[in-house]
C-alpha cells in the first residue's frame, strides 16, 4: 500500500509540474485502496433517464492511461442500481462506486458483465469488496475464460492477469484476482428491479465466447459490450473472435431500432442512433474481411496485401494504429484456413 500512495503523489506531482490541470473534479487524482487514479473520470447520463455510463479512452490498457480504455454504466432503480461492466482494474472499479455513491445511496443489487475479458471485469474485485458482494451474472460461456469449462481459457485468463500485474501496476498487482460469476443464463434472460424491466441477450461467440447484450426497455437503452463499438476500431485480434456469429449478432441489434434510443457501446461514444454504431461496427469488419478474401484468394503475402490496402476511411478512427494491423491478419488467417 505504501509503494502505490507514493506512486499515486509521485504521478501527482508530475502532473503539476507538467501543468496538467488538477483542480478539476474530474481530473485530480484519487486515492482508493488499489492505488490512485489520476484519469478523467465524468459520468455521462443518458438523456433526462436514470442510466449513466463512463467512456474509456482508446488504446491498449497501460500506464498512461491506467487501464481505463473500456466503457461501464447503470440503470438507478426504486430497489437498486444495476451495473453492466466494471472497468478494468479494481482501483477504477473503485471510482466507478464512487461516482455511483454520487447519484445515489441505493445498494448494488446486481452485476452483470458482458464478456469476460480483463478491461470489463477487474473491477469487480471493488464492488466485491466495498459494495456489499453483490451478484455477478454473465453468459454461461464466460465461465471457460475462469477454468470453469475450458482449461486452456483459465490459462489465459492466467497469463493475461500476470501481464496486467507488470504493464499496470500498482493498479494491478499481486493481490489482484478474478471474481468468477455468482449467477450465469444461456441464450436470454429477462428480469424486472425496481419498476425496471431488463433483457439480456447472448450474441456469442462473436467478439469473445460469452458476448451478451443488456436491453433496458423502460428507457430504450442498450448496453452493447464489445459487439459494438462507437466510432473506434473494433478489436478482431483473437482467436476466440467468429466473424459470422459476430454479423448475426448485429443483424439483431439492427433488428432491435423501434425499442433503442440509445447504445452504449463496450468502446467508444454513446450513439443516439443505433443502425448507426452498428453500422460502423458490420462495415469495418466486412471490409477487412473482404480485402484479406481477395488477398487470399490471389495467394498475396499478408504483408503485401496490408500494404496495398486502401486504409484511407480508416487510419484516422481511434485504435486504427493499435488494433487493425492485428485485425487484419486475423482475419486473413481465417480466409487461409477457409481457403484449404
């Protein structure tokens, strides 16, 4: 605990020698029990509801951006606050509570999470902690991710938590751990808290075995995880990834336009319009996809066919430098094994 104070008043100190200003509420640093955290931290609502989100930033998670690069939110009931994701390192889990204790006293009466990967899910060991453990529900699928179902999964899980305790400490580190689900569902689920009814949707394996949407329908709010993205490029690079279930599932999401107002992607902007965010989700996709085909089928090298790629609509897209690169040889793999 003391080496994380002194880093968290050494980053401090930095930030005012370099003239970042920290007055702001939304930009000084904050200490809690996993290390402080000096990221801007605004909560969002959505429109004149009781939903709220927070927006990562884009990019790889690290140290100068402490981990914070996905998106989480919730819905205020007359019983409770339900959450969907938690960020991804207990000390911005942390914030995320703090910012929730802001709107209101309520207790957490669930979690859930739209897929296990550790951007969406390291918070949690805050809301276990200091929330009053409340349940955690994820798709059924998630469970391999833990070792619940598939070894090679809890392995990396493994790895992935050893790599976040070196490029993320001390906001990760050695008393970090996975918290398994409480609860899990299969294809939907539809409950009601507080005067709220809720629906979830299993769309997986698309970006990640357990990917699941949740429908708040008294709002018309969708939290989309990491099936959609809003205006940033999605990450394709995993071979947990199915392009085709992926396409089902905005196919779906599409499908859902009379009952949305809003989209809450797992990366990036909130969008009022959702043919929109899954538009430019489908899009991108489906053009890597069918310049890596032609690649392929031409029998073009990787690194000749990325280079003669036309990346012009999309260089300037956050993430364009961090994940598409690794995107497209994905995908180009794929069309190999396709292809023989």
């Amino acid at each position: 605990m003391l080496k994380k104070i002194l880093i968290g008043s050494l980053l401090t100190i930095a930030a005012l020698y370099l003239g970042t200003p920290l007055a702001a509420a939304e930009t000084r640093a904050v200490e809690t029990p996993y290390g402080a955290v000096t990221q801007p931290f605004k909560l969002h609502q959505v429109g004149d509801t009781p939903v709220y989100y927070i927006v990562g930033k884009s990019g790889v998670p690290d140290a100068v951006n402490e981990g914070h690069t996905s998106n989480a939110g919730f819905v205020v009931t007359s019983e409770g606050v339900v959450v969907f994701d938690v960020l991804g390192t207990p000390a911005l889990g942390y914030r995320m509570l703090q910012r929730i204790r802001e709107v209101t006293e309520l207790p957490i009466k669930l979690i859930v999470i739209s897929h296990y990967h550790a951007d969406h899910i390291y918070g949690l060991q805050a809301f276990k902690q200091h929330a009053g453990d409340p349940p955690v529900l994820a798709h059924r699928g998630t469970l391999g991710y833990v070792g619940g179902s598939s070894g090679s999964q809890g392995e990396d899980a493994e790895r992935r938590l050893a790599q976040r305790r070196e490029a993320l400490f001390p906001w990760v580190d050695e008393n970090t751990y996975i918290v398994v689900p409480d609860q899990v569902f299969d294809d939907d689920k539809q409950f009601r808290i507080g005067g709220v009814d809720f629906e979830l949707k299993y769309l997986g394996p698309a970006h990640a075995p357990g990917d699941a949407v949740m429908l708040v329908h008294n709002y018309g709010v969708l939290f989309g995880g990491d099936v959609l993205y809003g205006g940033r490029i999605p990450f394709l690079d995993s071979p947990e990834t199915d392009v085709g279930k992926w396409m089902e599932g905005l196919a779906y999401i599409a499908g859902l336009k009379e009952q949305v107002r809003y989209i809450v992607p797992g990366h990036g902007s909130l969008s009022d319009n959702a043919q929109e965010v899954v538009n430019t989700t489908r899009d991108y996709i489906l053009y890597v996809q069918a310049a890596m085909a032609v690649a392929v089928k031409e029998m073009v090298p990787f690194d000749e066919a990325y280079e003669n790629t036309d990346w012009s609509r999309y260089e300037n897209m956050p993430a364009f430098a961090a994940s598409n690169r690794g995107n497209a040889y994905r995908i180009y793999l794929e069309e190999e094994a396709k292809a023989f």
